[in-house]
C-alpha cells in the first residue's frame, strides 16, 4: 500500500520541510464502514478534527518564497491514523481515545469499537509507510544541505474539544517546541514572521499544544535536525468550519513564505 504521505521536492539547497499532516478530509470507503457516525456526526467530527486549509497555506507560501521548501502532506484524514501520535502505550492521547488510531472522538463518543481489532492493521497499512517517507525527506535535507528544519503546520478551533483543557490559553498563534530540537533562534524567527500580521494579537508557546514533530530516527539527539509546530487558531483565517478567507490565508502565507526565507538563509550562513 503507498503511503498517504504526498511528499514535493524543493530547491535543492532548501533545507526546509512543510509538514502539513492534518488537513484532509479523505477517508477511504473500507475503512468509513468501520466508524460508528452517522454522516451528519461524521462531518462535524471532521470539522472539528481537521486542520482545514493549512495545506492551502503552506501552497500560498510556496508562491511567495525565494527557495521552494520540500513539503509533505498527509492526503488522508487523521481520523485514518494520525501520524503525529506515538503508535504504543507511551502516547498520552492514548488515554482519551486519541492515540495513533483514534477510537473516540473529540466529544468522547465512540468512533471505533474499543479495543479495535484492525489497529495494527492500520499501523502496518498506513503509519509506519508516512512515518518512512517523512524520515526520507528528512534524510534526503541532512544530505544535501548538513541539516534538516521542519516547520509542522497545525491549526486548532477557538473553543476546546472535550479531551482539552478547557483553562488553557489559546492564543492567534501557539508556537509549539522542543527542548532538544528547537532552538532560540528559530523560535524568534517564527515570532518575527508573524507578528507584524494584524491577526496575531496573541503570539504565545505550547498552549493549548505543545511539542513538534521530529521522525523517531532523529528525535532526541540529532542536533541537524530542527523543528518548530505552527498552530495557527482557525477563527483566524476561516470564515466558517470550512471555508478559508482568502485575503487572510495569503497573508499567512506571505508569513511562511517569510519564515522560510529566514531559516534557510540563516542555515546556509551556518553550514
């Protein structure tokens, strides 16, 4: 099975990766029939649970940035598998129902019987082949340019679903780090490209999220390897659930395309 990871070559001297795994809608056929939703249900979990047109942003940077980033995108739903959790025990989601295959949703009602008996399935058919690609991406950046730096492109409704808490800040912009894999630098890089934005009244770290994605083969002591999360708040830059304001995703997109820019000339200088 190929994996759901649609993965775009950049320029070659870019060593900056999109990482866009949250905004699709697709679920395919086979494996809707084993969600316990209506369809009504269905699609207000979708738009509950999607990172609706992050993708779209991460297109409009490409229009606007000096040296075209390698972006991967996720061209199924998370409620397939979510690429982002841990696919064991150790994942905290786990607890709710969120982990690597969700089997509740964001309300806590059942998505799919619990235990479900095609999780590994799942695990085999379709986390562990995108987990790969991404890892080659990153592995094809620490080869042509001495390092990696991803910049994971999430977005979050305005008010908490029901695993969340509910006392948690929820700023325009969370910027989500590492200890290990985000640097100082790269989190005021995120800070200066898009604070100018009037959107971003609010620009704050790892509230309500936190962390960013760095492939399990790097994570935790490949100092080439860099990651910031970009949580962007969907009242933002979308009109309803569903439809993105086009003025506003390009000019989050200009803001990208403005943190691209920065990372990659500051880690050419580095190199």
């Amino acid at each position: 099975m190929p994996s759901s990871a649609l993965v775009t070559p950049g320029d070659g001297r870019s060593p900056v990766l999109i990482h866009v795994p949250h905004a699709s809608h697709v679920i395919p056929p086979e494996l809707r029939a084993d969600l316990l939703l209506t369809d009504v249900e269905l699609a207000a979990e979708l738009d509950e649970s999607t990172d609706t047109a992050t993708d779209t942003i991460a297109a409009a940077a490409l229009r606007h940035t000096r040296q075209r980033p390698t972006t991967v995108v996720n061209t199924l739903s998370r409620l397939v598998i979510d690429p982002e959790r841990f696919p064991d025990a150790s994942e905290p989601a786990d607890a709710f129902g969120r982990g690597a295959v969700y089997t509740r949703t964001c309300t806590g009602a059942p998505l799919r019987t619990e235990p479900y008996p095609r999780a590994e399935q799942l695990l085999d058919g379709y986390f562990r082949p995108y987990a790969d690609a991404v890892t080659a991406a990153v592995e094809d950046r620490l080869h042509a340019c001495g390092r990696a730096v991803i910049i994971d492109l999430h977005s979050y409704p305005e008010k908490p679903s029901g695993f969340e808490n509910p006392d948690a800040a929820r700023p325009a912009l969370c910027i989500g780090t590492d200890p290990v894999h985000t640097p100082a630098w790269l989190i005021e890089a995120t800070r200066g490209a898009f604070a100018s934005l009037p959107e971003f009244g609010e620009i704050a770290e790892n509230t309500p999220y936190a962390g960013c994605y760095v492939p399990m083969r790097h994570y935790g002591h490949h100092e080439r390897v860099t990651s910031v999360m970009i949580e962007l708040r969907r009242d933002v830059y979308l009109t309803d659930p569903r439809t993105p304001h086009p003025a506003r995703v390009d000019r989050l997109g200009h803001a990208l395309a403005t943190l691209i820019d920065t990372v990659t000339e500051w880690a050419a200088a580095d190199v």
